[in-house]
C-alpha cells in the first residue's frame, strides 16, 4: 500500500470517533499494517509513531471484549510500537483486567508470542514496574502449568525458558515453581532434541544452575547430565 493510502487510512482510524468505534480485532489489523508500512508518513500529516499510538490507546479501552488472538496479536504490536513507551502505562494494566478471563483460552503458540513480545518491552521501555511483573508472572505461570501437562513442544520449552532466563536476568521475578516445571518438561524432552535444540538446552540449563534456589539448580543438573547422555 502506497502512502498515500495508508495516509488516508491512518487519518479515519485515528480519529476520534473511529477510535471509540472500532472493536479490537479491527484495531490489531491496522496496526499491524502500520507497523509494517515500510514508509513513515509524516508528510501526510499523521506520523506512523503517533498512529501507532493513538490505536493502542484506544485498544487498551477495550481489552476485556478482545478475544484471545487479539489480544496476542495486541500485545505484540504493543512490543513492536515506537513509542511502547507511551502506551504501556495505559495498555498493561488493561491486559492484567484482560488475563484472567482470556488466559486459559490463549493456545500456547500464542503465549509464547506474547512472552516474546514482553521480552521485548523490555529492552523498548524505560522500566518495568509492578504491573509488567504481574503479566510477566501470569503468562510465564500459564505456560508453566501447560508444560507440566506435556502441552509445549520442544522449541516452546526452549524458547520459554530462555525468556525466563532473560527476565531473571533483568531482575524480573520469575517464580521457582514455575521454571522448574519448564525446566522438567525439557529433561524429559531432551532424548528427542536435535542438536541444534541440544545445545539450546545446554546454555538454558547452564545459566539456570547459577540461581540459588537448591530444587531449580539440581533440575539444571540433570538437564545437562541428559544432554551429555544424548551426545553420546
């Protein structure tokens, strides 16, 4: 789309009566149009930032009726925004209202993104205060409770748990509960790992058996003893 058009686009829905008008999936469509435009805008009169944001705002009103792929897909163009910043304050807390109802419906492809998309935030804001950790727990702890179930796959184990890694590393409570039970569900899943997943595996657990709870380092601990069986 020329930038003519998505300048047109941009202004209908960013306008203030568009945005009171458009329900979430709608807004999660544009979105990711814009944040995928390959040009800004800014001579049209409307900058691909300052749209970005308006619609985020205007989806944070509405989280509680999104259904659970908008939400994911919310979330991540939330992660992808210029000015996440900006939005985040009004976006976060509507999605810890949002989370408990829709949570349980979120398929665990779709948890992961949106665990990607907070490891993201990070590194796209300035702080992470109290409701960012309360996300972050609520959708570490559901993908917690779907690997101990044996519902992740392999990559999701991995990709979970290195997110884990990530947030602890950034000082970003990450329950012990929760990462043993991803931490078990790759010891069993280790006999099946490719090398590449192998090696994943390894520098996971490596850096999980420098944490100090006793329980989480002796699951590390065996992780790593079973990739060396499996090398062999």
């Amino acid at each position: 789309v020329n930038p003519e058009v998505w300048a047109q686009i941009l202004q209908t829905a960013t306008s203030e009566k568009m945005r009171n008008w458009l329900n979430p999936r709608q807004v999660a469509q544009i979105l990711l149009g814009v944040l995928r435009a390959e040009e800004l805008i800014e001579e049209k009169g409307l900058a691909q930032a300052d749209a970005s944001l308006l619609l985020l705002l205007a989806a944070s009103r509405r989280l509680g009726r999104a259904s659970p792929p908008d939400i994911v897909a919310l979330t991540s163009c939330l992660a992808l925004a210029p000015l996440a910043d900006r939005a985040a304050p009004e976006f976060l807390p509507a999605l810890v209202e949002a989370l408990p109802s829709h949570i349980f419906r979120i398929p665990e492809a779709g948890l992961c993104r949106m665990l990607a998309a907070l490891r993201m935030l990070v590194q796209a804001t300035t702080g992470c205060g109290p409701v960012f950790q309360e996300v972050v727990g609520a959708v570490s702890g559901e993908l917690a409770v779907r690997a101990g179930r044996g519902g992740l796959s392999e990559p999701q184990v991995l990709d979970t748990l290195s997110h884990m890694v990530f947030f602890r590393e950034h000082h970003i409570l990450i329950r012990e509960d929760c990462a043993t039970q991803v931490a078990r569900a790759l010891w069993k899943q280790v006999p099946v790992l490719e090398l590449s997943e192998l090696e994943r595996a390894e520098a996971v657990a490596t850096e999980m058996r420098r944490w100090e709870e006793p329980e989480l380092k002796q699951v590390a601990e065996d992780v790593l003893v079973e990739c060396g069986e499996t090398r062999k």
